[in-house]
C-alpha cells in the first residue's frame, strides 16, 4: 500500500486524532429502557456544573428553534436525541460537551430524566403480530429519494417494508415439481466491529459546520447535514481520514448530528468517540429469519422457489429496508430456477437498530439457500457439487429479476472452490457408503461447499477530478474512504496506468467536501469498478486536454500528436515533443484538470422486482474443511479457499487481503459471533471479552484464495465482500458431512453441536 | 486527582503529573501525543493499546499510568529513529501484513517481544504468541509471513 511507512510507524492520521483548538468531550446519555415514554427531561443541574459547555436534550429542537431534528437514510424516524419515546436500550436521550471526559461524565449523571415503559417487542416474527406495540407510530415519513426503490405502506404496523420478487408461477412450479422442501433459518444480530469505534469531531462558526468523521459516506453525510441544519451544501464540511476499519457500520449519520448541534449550542468544537459497549449499542447486522421452499424434480432440477424473509431492522429503519431487498432479490441463488416468489420484508423492533454490514442482507439469503441446497441434495441422494453443477446459471441466462447476465463464471468458480478442498463425492455423508464400517475418532472431519451471487449498488454514481500540476505530478481529487482496502492505492495505480505517470509522482486525496468530487459512498464493493471508472475518464479528458495544447504550442494538428511515456509528441518527429509538466506550464492555465464522472443505471419493480437489480453481478464460492470435536462439540476449521470472479485483478496482494478477510470475517460469524439479548432488551456481551471475533487461534492452517479473471476483458468486479455470504452455510454443509448435524441458527457454539449430537445419539 | 510520576517514554525520563485514575494510553495519547497506540476494546482484550513495558507487551488501556513508573515504556514511534524502519516494521511492508492498520502497532511490539524471547518461532509458536492482538480485517496469513521473514531477516542481520 502506497501509505504502507506511515501505518507501521503509527503515524497515519485516523479521526480518532484529531484535535481542535478549545475542543470539548462530547458524551451520550442513553436510554435504559427498550421502550418507553419519556415524561420528563431536566438537563439544569447538568447545564448548572462548571466546565459544561452545552446539553443537548429534545427541548432544543421543534417548531420553537425551527430545526426538525428528525433524520434518516430510508425513513425520517430517527431523531438527533428522543424526543418522545426512547426505542431501544442504548436510545440517545441527552447529550453533554464539557473540558474534559470526567466532566462530561458527572453532568449526565446529574441529567434527569422520567419515563413511563411500555410494552416492547424484539423478536421479528413477534412484532408483526396483529395488536403488537408500536415501534412508530404514526408511520414515519419516507425519504423521497427512496420513493423509487422502496415502496411506502400503510400505518399501524411494525412493518416497515416490503420486497416483492414475483417471476414465473410459483403455485405451477410447485405442482409440477415431484418434490417439495420448506426449512427455515435464522441469523443472529452481530456487530462489525471495526477496531477504531465510530468518531465524530464537529465546528460550527460563521453560518459554516465542519465535520470531522469516520464515515464511508461523505457527501450522503453532507447532504444530511445540510437538510438537518438548514445550510447549502457549499456550507457543510465534511472531512475524513483513513478508517480504521468500517465494514458498513460507518455509513448512516451516527455520531454527527449530535457532536454538530452540541458543538454549535457551546460555540466550540466537540468530538465524540464512542466506547466500545457504546459501539454495540450503535448499529449491527441485521437478525433475519428466513422461510424458503424450493420445488426440484427427481434429477436434481431447480424448479420453484419461494421465500418468506424477515430482516429486524431494529429500532429505527437506517439503510435496513435496502438491505432487506438486497438480500431479497438474491434468493434464488446462483441457479436456474423457473419459478420464483420472493417477499422480504425489514421489521421495526425495540433493538440496536441494524444496517449495512458486509454483504448487505446477502448473508443471511446465502445461509439459508446454500444450506438448503445441501440438505435437498441429500433427499435426492446426489453429490452436492454435481446438483449444483446442473443448477448453474450460465452465460445469457436471465436471473429472477429478469435481466439477462454476461460474464458469467460460476462453473469454474465451482470447480475452483471444490478442487482445492479435493471434494468427492463420497465426502458427502449419505453417499459414503463404507462412512458407518470406519473406526471413529472423537474428531470427525467433514467439507462443505457454498456458492453466492450479490449485486453491487446500482444505480450509482462516482466522479474524479485529476489535477495535472506545472511539474508534471498529478493529484488524484476523489471522496472514495480509505478503510483499509486499499483504495488510494489501486486508484492511484489506475490512475498511473491510464496516464502513463509513475506512482510516486500521484498522490491520491483524501475526501473533503469542500474540495474532492462527488462520490455516492465507499460501500457495495463498487470503489474499484466505479471510481476506477470515472478515474479512467477523467484520464481520457486530460489527454484531450494534453493533446490540445500541445497541438497548440508545437503548432501541429492534434491528430498528428502522440502520447509517450507521459510526453505528447508529434508523430515520426521524436524532438518536437512536450513534457506533460512543459505543457501544463505554457498552457497559461496554471494546473490542467481532467474531469470524469461514472455512473451506472437500473433499478427494480416495486411490485414485481424486475427490471435490472445490478450492473454486473458479483460471483464466488468457497470450499472448506472442518474437523468436529464430538466430545466437546467444538468446531475447528481446516481450510477455507475463497474463489471470486475479479473482472480484472489491478492489485493481486490486496484482492488477496480482501478475500481472506471475507473468509475469516464469516468464519466468525459461523462459530461464535452473536449479540446475546436479556428478557427486557437490554444486550449481554457488550464487550470483546463476552463478543469473540476471530483471532490467530481460530483461523485455519490453510486457506487458499484465488481471483479468477476475464483475459478478455478490462471490466473490474469489486471483491469486498463476494466471499463473506457463502462462509456461514460452508461450514455449515461441512459440520453435517462430518458428524451429521444440521444447524439451522447461527453461530454453531460448541454448545449447539453437542446438544444436537446428544439429541440424535438419544 | 493528580499525581507526579517519573515515566520513561521512548528514551525520554521525565517528571510527569497524571490523573491517579487515568490509564497509561490515556497519558500517551493526551499528554505525549503517541498516537500509534489505539484503544479498541477497553479491557485489554484486542491489543490495539499494546506497548512493551521493559520489553513485554503490555495493554496499556487497563494500566494505571502510575503503575508504569520506572519502566522502560516503549510505544511503536519509539521502535525506529524517523525515516528508519525496524526489520520488523520492513517485513510487515513488504508482506502488505495490514489493511486499516489500526492493529499495526500492536502487532509489531508483540512481534519484537515474541523475536526478542525467540528468534526461530514456528507458525504456531507466532499463532499462539500473538494471540491476543486482533485484526478484523483479516490480515492474519499476511502478518504470519511477516513475521518469519522478519525473524529470518533479523537473524540474518545478528550472525
């Protein structure tokens, strides 16, 4: 990475440094309660202790201070501090910036608050019982942006939305089907964790808000912010360093609105840093249970397919509604399948609200459908690999949203992830005949196979600006978030590729949107494929540009001029050339800007979900090796070998990263990780001690990524996230292949296994 | 409350005076502006906060400040003279053994440590040792390649 001396010194710049003359300590106090009526807040005694700056508390917003407060990515349900009702334990109620962190903490203790509980719910199924409590009521109001991919219901429900996937005649499939599975899956909360928590500094002074932020989403913050504080664009500042680490947790407004009015209300900048028991109270994957019923015939053929999905959005909807059609139009898997009904909904609760989290609703679709691909193979009594082998999706094949696919590589992704676990078919339990006669061991060891489609954002929308300065060294001007993956570095070597310009010569901004160009968000996968795009055409407007004034200079036509070897020469006439930084000089224009936007179109049908759900649509699978303790029930993966289709790998070692850290991500979330709730909604393993995440010792001894590419081909596929979804069922298939239990709730504790193992011996 | 305590920082020894209640990261971030170590967790269970306190990794988000007084604290910016690398540091470069680097540090002082107690470790002998540092973004195999091409170079390097 080109920023590769600064992050082993120490010395990169996160959010969490950042620092500002008279900076105060912002903190949060937060509901105890899930759900409940706020009677009364009195912040006076806090307002009243020396060395407070602000309070911040629902009396500094309505129609007497004329700021609605109210905000949110899909719905405006969300509100800078309750206002009404707290919703969930952990609910922002009030706020305090004070000189320093003990300061602030003995002023919300001195906050006092009243409230009257009333019944909550948690559980999806349980909160769209008719007569169940309302998380919101009335209905919130939805964002307009969203009126074309989410569609609006009535009030008087916990339902907050609703995806229909309608192709073909599922009712005929299943009659002309000979059999047909119904089995149902669950997937548990869990959290990102990325290791640097969620930072927000603020500064607002003269009509102008500057936000310092840990986000993947500048400019979706910017105009946020705008709207929330009643500013132009031009007048919101929104800065970011590199993450340490996001995963989709850094994308919705978090901590800005809060850290923006308390630093406006003291006049002084403020930053908030959150705890990590504060981190698990923020945002987190979404708990899903998902109802799928596939109809197949004798030989193995896909027929129909129809599933009932549930995503619980939490307490306020976030981005949960898009996740919910994300994973939505993605359940039928990547196979032919005639016949498919899919209804995905997200479900308000009186829990930490759920948003984006690698992979974005897909992993609990691939979960499920890649479980229950492995248990209908056994019904059938066929090897796995060649059931789903027969059910590929191919070249021009149309999917269930009805768009026709190209560059369609799952065959030999298949193979990939099955030759390098050495799968046969006897490594499928029920057709290892001698399995029964063979001395065992407490150990048993056991492979699995998974495969996963996913979209990437589409539309969206990415622009680049290249500023060519007097030396001929180019600024790289773009707002795409550095999380870790890599992004300024493969930027800066498209961008070096397209102009022919050393790497040591670019440097690649970081966002700031007073500054850098328009970029919809760092998430989806879609950096590479997109801001490499618009890169790619900013480079093509340069050139123009290059040739043009070269023409002009040398006095020669522009199409008798070349570029070569970051020179603009006229043809056959190698001394009668210019320097890119000669040009740029004597174009009397002191820098030369490129300009290039990229941006992509589709959308789906909000009653049929037809139409085009992406623009080309990510592919992978994963093959893996487990050994099962049946004395413990203790899991232990062997091997995992990610297999992803890349377009064209621009930066093989951090595809490479990219890949492994998808595996090992969902290797967490298949054995241990989960956010464990008490009766009364309140969250029981808040810390890194209670909540594991996959360490040295978890990981497998081997694992064998490979990034398969188009020779053909120049298109780039983003890898981010392809490999998390399919891990969870992987290792799932493996565990049943090697002691005959099948889980069908995440994570598989150790805890799980034995039961089960108890259960069948008894 | 504070108190003056005598703290040696990365070479420095100095008269110091600390909140009785703060914690070690807490005075090296504030007061030093070491930034290189990071709170993740808070217990001390994620190793971000890791300095080497006469040499040995250490989590200095649950020390208290004044409970390092004496000892040889050592934070990532005190591993290598400016525009110098560690073998160690070279290593992690050259394997790309990072994605968001806000474990970095951690790792490469648990590394000295580890390398420092044993110049020849095996892979499980790394695993095991750096147990207690996490990356969530995964970089794990890269940071084992690391390290037993930065014991190889550092052996290279003493014989």
């Amino acid at each position: 990475m080109l920023d590769a001396e600064e992050r082993v010194t120490g010395r990169i710049n996160y959010t969490l440094n950042v620092e500002l003359p008279a900076m105060l300590v912002g903190k949060i106090l937060r509901s105890p309660f899930p759900h409940a009526r706020i009677v009364r807040v009195d912040a006076g005694r806090a307002e009243r202790l020396s060395g407070v700056g602000a309070v911040l508390t629902r009396d500094d917003f309505g129609a007497r201070t004329g700021c609605s407060g109210r905000y949110g990515r899909v719905f405006r349900d969300q509100t800078v501090v309750a206002f009404d009702k707290v919703r969930f334990v952990g609910d922002p109620v009030a706020a305090v910036a004070a000189l320093d962190e003990d300061t602030a903490a003995e002023a919300l203790s001195l906050i006092e608050v009243d409230y009257d509980e009333l019944p909550a719910v948690f559980d999806e199924a349980e909160a769209l019982k008719p007569g169940a409590s309302l998380v919101h009521d009335p209905r919130p109001e939805q964002q307009p942006m969203f009126s074309k991919i989410i569609e609006d219901l009535p009030g008087g429900s916990n339902l907050c939305s609703h995806f229909k996937l309608r192709r073909g005649d599922v009712e005929e499939g299943f009659r002309t089907s000979d059999f047909v599975f119904e089995d149902v899956f669950r997937s548990p909360a869990a959290q990102h964790v990325p290791l640097e928590p969620h930072v927000t500094a603020a500064h607002y002074a003269r009509e102008k808000l500057t936000v310092w932020t840990s986000t993947q989403m500048p400019h979706a913050i910017r105009a946020q912010m705008a709207e929330l504080f009643n500013l132009p664009l031009a007048r919101v500042r929104v800065i970011v360093e590199t993450l340490g680490g996001g995963f989709g947790s850094k994308g919705s407004l978090r901590l800005e609105p809060i850290t923006a009015f308390l630093a406006m209300k003291a006049r002084q900048p403020v930053k908030i840093v959150l705890s990590r028991e504060e981190e698990f109270v923020t945002v987190c994957k979404h708990p899903a249970t998902v109802r799928i019923k596939t109809g197949v015939m004798k030989d193995g053929a896909l027929v129909a397919r129809q599933v009932s999905a549930d995503f619980n959005t939490g307490a306020y909807s976030d981005i949960g509604p898009v996740v919910a059609r994300n994973g939505g139009s993605a359940m039928s898997g990547p196979y032919r399948i005639p016949h498919v009904r899919i209804d995905s909904r997200a479900v308000w609760t009186n829990v930490v609200p759920a948003g984006a989290l690698r992979g974005f609703g897909v992993p609990q679709a691939v979960w499920a459908y890649e479980s229950q691909m492995d248990m209908i193979a056994e019904r059938l009594g066929l090897d796995p690999l060649e059931f789903r082998r027969k059910n590929l999706l191919r070249e021009h094949d149309v999917f269930a949203t009805g768009e026709e696919l190209a560059d369609i590589h799952f065959k030999e992704l298949l193979d990939q992830a099955a030759s390098s676990i050495n799968w046969s078919s006897s490594d499928a339990c029920w057709l290892n005949s001698e399995r029964a006669n063979q001395k065992r061991s407490a150990l048993r060891r056991g492979k699995g196979l998974a495969m996963v489609i996913k979209a990437t954002i589409t539309p969206s929308t990415s622009a680049a600006a290249l500023k060519l300065n007097e030396d001929g060294s180019l600024n790289v001007l773009i707002s795409s978030v550095e999380c870790g993956q890599g992004a300024k570095t493969v930027l800066a070597q498209i961008a070096s590729h397209e102009m022919q310009i050393p790497l040591n010569h670019i440097a690649v901004s970081d966002p700031d949107t007073d500054l850098t160009p328009y970029d919809q968000q760092t998430s989806s996968s879609r950096t590479t494929y997109s801001m490499g795009s618009a890169i790619t055409r900013a480079a093509g407007d340069l050139k123009r540009q290059l040739l043009d004034n070269a023409a002009e200079i040398l006095e020669a036509s522009p199409n008798d001029l070349v570029i070569e070897n970051a020179r603009v020469a006229v043809r056959g006439s190698a001394q009668r050339s210019l320097g890119y930084g000669e040009i740029a000089r004597l174009s009397n224009q002191g820098n030369l800007i490129g300009r290039g936007a990229f941006s992509t179109r589709g959308g789906l049908d909000l009653q049929t979900g037809q139409g085009i759900g992406s623009v080309h649509w990510h592919q992978g699978a994963i093959g893996c090796e487990v050994e099962v303790d049946t004395e413990t029930g203790k899991i232990k993966v062997l091997r995992l070998s990610p297999s992803v289709f890349a377009g064209h790998v621009v930066n093989r070692r951090l595809c490479e990263l990219q890949l492994e850290g998808c595996a090992i991500f969902g290797l967490g979330q298949a054995l241990f990780e989960e956010m464990i709730y008490g009766d009364h909604g309140q969250l029981l393993n808040v810390n890194l001690s209670d909540y594991n995440i996959p360490s040295f010792d978890d990981i497998p001894a081997e694992i064998c990524a490979a990034a398969l590419e188009n020779a053909s081909s120049e298109d780039l596929h983003g890898i981010g996230e392809t490999l998390l979804p399919p891990v969870m069922a992987a290792i799932g298939n493996a565990v049943y292949n090697a002691v005959g239990v099948r889980l069908r709730d995440l994570p598989f504790t150790a805890e799980k296994v034995l039961r089960e193992l108890g259960a069948r011996a008894a | 409350m504070k108190q003056i305590i005598r703290l040696k920082v990365n070479g420095s020894d100095e008269e110091i005076a600390v909140h009785t209640h703060h914690t070690l990261l807490e005075v090296l971030r504030t007061e030093y502006k070491f930034f290189g170590a990071r709170e993740g967790c808070g217990i001390g269970m994620c190793g971000a906060c890791t300095v080497l306190l006469d040499d040995k990794p250490t989590s200095s988000c649950i020390l208290l400040a004044a409970l390092a007084e004496g000892k040889q604290i050592t934070t990532i910016e005190g591993l290598s003279e400016p525009g110098k690398l560690h073998p160690i540091q070279q290593a992690f470069i050259d394997h790309n053994a990072f994605q968001c680097s806000y474990c970095t540090p951690g790792f490469i002082l648990s590394t000295k440590s580890l390398l420092a107690e044993n110049p020849t470790p095996t892979v499980e002998e790394i695993r095991s040792y750096l147990a207690g540092n996490l990356c969530r973004c995964g970089s794990y195999y890269k940071i084992q390649a690391a390290v037993l091409d930065a014991a190889a170079r550092m052996r290279g390097k003493t014989a």
